[in-house]
C-alpha cells in the first residue's frame, strides 16, 4: 500500500496508521484479498530492526472488520551489525500478538539500481542485502511459527533458492511466490515481457506453487504483464509500492485489477477462496 513513497509522490499514499487501516478497508471492499504495508522505519541503512507496533496499530483496526484477512509487513535490509535474528523479531512479534497472516521470505540481495532520463545508470550504492542464510532463517522461522510465506522473486536466484526446497520436499505449508519484474527506470528484475514471464514459469512448474505477478516501478496492468498472468492461472499485485502512479489511490488500483479480471473471465478471490488457494 505504500512502501517507502513519500506523500510528495502521490498524496493519496498512506502513511500513519490511521491513513492504513482505512485505506486497507477501501482496498478489501475493491476486492483486495491480501495486504502489505511499510512503516516509517527504513528497510535501507537503518538500524536492522522495525517496531512492530505501528502495524499492530494499522492491522487492529483492519481485522475487527475483515478477521480472516491476510496482513504482512517489511523487513529492514542486511549489512554490518546488522542481525537476522534482529531483523525479523518484528515477524515473531506480530505472530505473537496473532495479526500477522504471513510472514515473508527475501532469499537474496538486489541492487536498487535507477536510470537517469537519458538511459544511463545512476550513481548509486542501496543494496538490499539477505544472504542465502538469512533466507534459511526467515523460512524456518515461519515453519515454526505456522504462519504462511510470502515469497518476494526480485530475480531468477531468488527463485532457484525456493526450488531447491521444493526439489527435497521441505518447503512449509502455504507459500506464495510474488514475481517481481522491473519498470522503465528499475534497474533490476526482468523485464514485463512474456518471454520473461515464461522463463519463471518454466522454472516454476513442477513446483505447483501459487503465484503472482508485480512491476516495480511501472504499471502491471498498462504494461499487458496482468492480463499474461491470468492468463496463464496466475495472479496480481497492485499498489502504490510498486507503481509508478503519481494520480490513483490503492482502491482505484484495485478496482483496475478487478475489471480486468472479470474481462479476462476469472473471478477477484475472496479472503477466505485466497487462504485455501495458500494453504494458510
């Protein structure tokens, strides 16, 4: 719902936990079955650790109206002194006090690289950093707490992590892989073709996992990446996280999503229809 954009951005993005909870509400009547929010703690160069209590004070509200809805948050990058055991105390917290309905799996490191207008690449250092034993820890940790896995595929290596789980019959129940490719000025993911989009499919297919499909940094509906997947039995993720909108709030991006989905055929799922698909 709105990631680390500044209302200077677009003014319709949430921010406080007030601004969340209702716009998560207007996200569900529009047919939302999954939520997922940041906090003002940063997921780069910050401290390593997020207070749990803004989501609990965002989700609270949110599930006294919708209790079975599935609600996740972010988690602050790696670096020096920077734990994953500290990283991720906020997901055993929120488990704890019985909101969260999955915790999430970021099992790589990504260059959040940007284009300068002409084409050329930016100057930059953001490193979002997740070793491949972070990742075992975020998984197990899951498994252990018996919540649901959201699994973020920023690119092809990030999949091959969750395949060689899949390959030994030891993924946890209800995993959901989230395919993430990049807009016009990202400087990472693929690219939202259906060549692109086949190559994951390829590498997904004996696994049997539900999946989506997301374009950070551009529009997934615009750029005919959407009507792909749901084609293929795949499924979307809108918001003003990912995209690029400067104008449309969360629930305008939800309806969007809707009406394409019923032009293609298919119906949005209900929360309870998206938690069997799941498995949570």
């Amino acid at each position: 719902m709105n990631g680390e954009s500044p209302k200077r951005r677009n003014p319709q993005t949430p921010r406080t936990p007030d601004e969340i909870a209702q716009d998560g509400l207007r996200c569900i009547d529009a047919g939302a079955s999954i939520l997922h929010n940041h906090t003002d703690d940063p997921v780069i160069n910050g401290n390593g650790i997020h207070n749990p209590e803004p989501y609990r004070a965002a989700w609270s509200s949110i599930l006294e109206e919708h209790p079975d809805v599935l609600l996740y948050p972010t988690m602050p990058g790696g670096g020096p002194g920077r734990t994953i055991e500290a990283r991720y105390a906020h997901i055993e917290q929120l488990a704890d006090w019985g909101v969260l309905g999955l915790g999430l799996l970021d099992p790589g490191s990504t260059d959040l690289g940007r284009f300068q207008d002409d084409g050329r690449p930016r100057a930059g250092d953001t490193i979002y950093q997740n070793t491949w034993s972070d990742g075992i820890y975020m998984i197990e940790t899951c498994r252990r707490l018996n919540v649901g896995v959201s699994v973020s595929i920023f690119e092809p290596g990030f999949l091959r992590f969750l395949i060689g789980y899949a390959d030994a019959g030891a993924l946890p129940q209800g995993v959901f892989v989230k395919l993430y490719f990049g807009g016009p000025r990202a400087g990472f993911g693929l690219p939202p073709t259906e060549k692109a989009l086949e190559a994951y499919l390829d590498m997904l297919e004996d696994t049997g996992l539900p999946w989506l499909v997301s374009v950070q940094g551009g529009d997934v509906v615009e750029s005919g990446l959407a009507r792909l997947a749901l084609e293929r039995g795949g499924h979307l993720q809108v918001g003003l996280e990912p995209s690029a909108d400067r104008a449309r709030s969360n629930a305008e991006l939800v309806t969007e999503a809707v009406e394409l989905i019923r032009a293609t055929g298919r119906e949005p799922a209900t929360i309870s229809e998206a938690r069997s698909l799941i498995g949570v």
